[in-house]
C-alpha cells in the first residue's frame, strides 16, 4: 500500500516538474511581470495558437529570426552567420533587429523576441519563411498564424528553444537553428531581389555613417583592411558572444514610412509600423563609399530593387547585408 502511494507520487511529482520546465521556458518572453513589450496587457502570448503545430520547419525555406537589441541582450549570439539583417525602429524608439538566414545556420541566435505586425509585410519577400519569435500580442496571432510562412514559437517546437542563464530575462530565450531546421537552405531562398557585383560608378568617399532612432543608434564604420562596415550600435562596438566583430559587406540606409500600428503594447504604447512596400530613398554603403540612390517594392510579394539616378540596377557586395529602416522626412 505505501509502495503504491509513493508511486502515485511519483508520478505526481514527475507531472509537476514537467509543467514547471514547460512554464519556465515561456516566462519570461516578456518584461519581469510576464508581459512582452509587444503584447498586450494581460495577453497569453499563446492566445489564438492551435494545437497541430508540426516542430520541423520546410526545406527550402530561409530562417528569419527576431533578435532582441536592448542593451541587455547584447553580446547576441549568431549574428555573423546572418545572410541579411533588418534593423527597425519599436516602442520608445528602441531597436529590434531580424536576422535572416539561407546560406549557413549557426549553432544558435538569440536573444530571442517577439515578432511585429509589419514583419509580416516585411518577410513576404520570401517564399514561405519559417519565422522564429517568443510570442506577439495577442490579437496579432491569428494574423501570425494566416501569414503566408511558418511560425515557430517556443510554443510550436520548444525542443529547439532553451533558456541561457547569462542573462536575465526576458532576455535569454535563444533559438537552436538546426534542429528546428535541419540544414541551411541555400542563397535560392534569399528572395529579396537583391543584385551582387561590381560597384556602380559615382559615389562618394565614405568612412562612417550613422543612423538614429529617438532612443538607439547604429554607427558603421568601414575598414579597407577587412573590407567590410564594422557594427557599433549604441557606441559601443558590436561583437558576438565569442568575441566575433560584427560587420556587414555592404550597408543599406533606406527611408521609409513609419506609421502606428493597429497594436499597443503593454503601457498602452502604439507599435510602430514600418512600411517595406512602396518607394522611396536609399544610401547604399559598400567599398567605403556611399550612393545615393532609389528603392522600390511594388508590392509585397516582390523583392525590393535599388537603382541609380539613370535606373540602372545597384549591385550589393557579397558579405552580409545590413539593411536599416530609418523615417522618411
């Protein structure tokens, strides 16, 4: 009789632990209280999920990540690895960065954070991407979840999540890539129209440049020796958690529209929506020189052409891109 009653709580015991390493993998997708800064107050960051989420994401399809770029977050993990990084502008003029991959997949990137409603905009430039994020507020999900591409949460594959203890959270939920994908796409996902080759002619001699959001910065300074943009976000130089230098082979400045959203988040703070379908002016960094030139996007399905005053088309430099969404005046 006792012998069947300690396995009874055994079991019991065991069922508990379980829930709690559940729990302990979600909390803390958010601010100390549970909430994340995209999410509304006293929203499940699950709300709206269903419950026939496969764990595995397609082959073929590129990886976007959201990576969470406060002060707190940094050193990030897997940004060098990077086909292409976005950079926009969130609440309180914070920063938030998604790191695109298709070539290679590093061992694991993070921070991770939540995604934004114009990500979804952004990311229908790919063919079915698999987007990895901690959450969204809830009345975001269902459009999340209709979103031409593959979500993937904490909630949908936990298995390729886990939660590092050199940081506080919110800030230490960091994605394992291969096992949510397996193995690197390749460059036939990178769907961003995007031309690689030799610099256009023109341009202007270009050592440094800097772009500013009300409350983040992002300064790239060009080195001839490694030929590439150095990353300095906030004054403070950008390195990896293994002590790499984050640097980008060519840098786009591109002038958008940022409008509010149709969501808040927990202070009752109107999301920022950036704009990546339409026109507009870009500076495209690359050889340490800088072009003036134009971006269009016609619509959302369609990668995004930059061209020169004559309209000829603007070749990038092979090496990461860094692209920086700043606000159109």
């Amino acid at each position: 009789m006792r012998q069947g009653t300690r396995m009874r709580r055994g079991r019991m015991t065991a069922a508990l632990l379980a829930v709690a390493m559940g729990s302990s993998l979600m909390a803390g997708c958010g601010n100390g209280s549970g909430n994340d800064d995209g999410r509304g107050k006293g929203q499940s960051q699950e709300q709206g999920r269903g419950e026939d989420r496969v764990t595995t994401a397609p082959t073929g399809s590129a990886l976007a990540v959201k990576v969470d770029n406060t002060p707190t977050a940094r050193p990030q993990t897997g940004l060098d690895a990077a086909d292409v990084v976005y950079a926009e502008q969130v609440e309180g003029g914070l920063s938030r960065l998604m790191a695109v991959y298709a070539t290679r997949l590093p061992d694991a990137v993070g921070p991770v954070r939540s995604a934004r409603e114009s990500d979804l905009e952004l990311l229908r430039q790919f063919d079915k991407p698999t987007l990895a994020f901690s959450g969204a507020q809830g009345k975001l999900l269902p459009l999340i979840d209709k979103a031409p591409l593959h979500p993937k949460s904490p909630g949908d594959a936990a298995g390729a999540y886990y939660r590092s203890s050199g940081k506080p959270a919110p800030h230490n939920l960091y994605l394992r890539p291969k096992r949510l994908m397996g193995s690197a796409p390749g460059a036939d996902a990178l769907t961003t129209g995007y031309h690689y080759g030799a610099a256009p002619s023109g341009g202007t001699p270009e050592n440094s440049r800097t772009v500013s959001y009300p409350a983040a910065r992002f300064t790239f300074t060009w080195s001839g020796s490694q030929k590439r943009w150095l990353v300095t976000m906030d004054g403070t130089p950008t390195v990896t958690t293994d002590g790499k230098r984050v640097s980008a082979g060519t840098v786009v400045v591109q002038y958008v529209k940022v409008r509010q959203s149709r969501f808040q988040d927990f202070l009752g703070n109107n999301t920022p929506y950036t704009e990546t379908v339409g026109s507009g002016r870009a500076q495209v960094l690359r050889d340490g020189r800088a072009y003036d030139v134009s971006w269009k996007r016609e619509k959302p399905t369609d990668g995004t052409d930059f061209t020169t005053a004559d309209g000829r088309p603007v070749n990038l430099a092979k090496g990461p891109v860094w692209v920086v969404f700043a606000k159109a005046s």
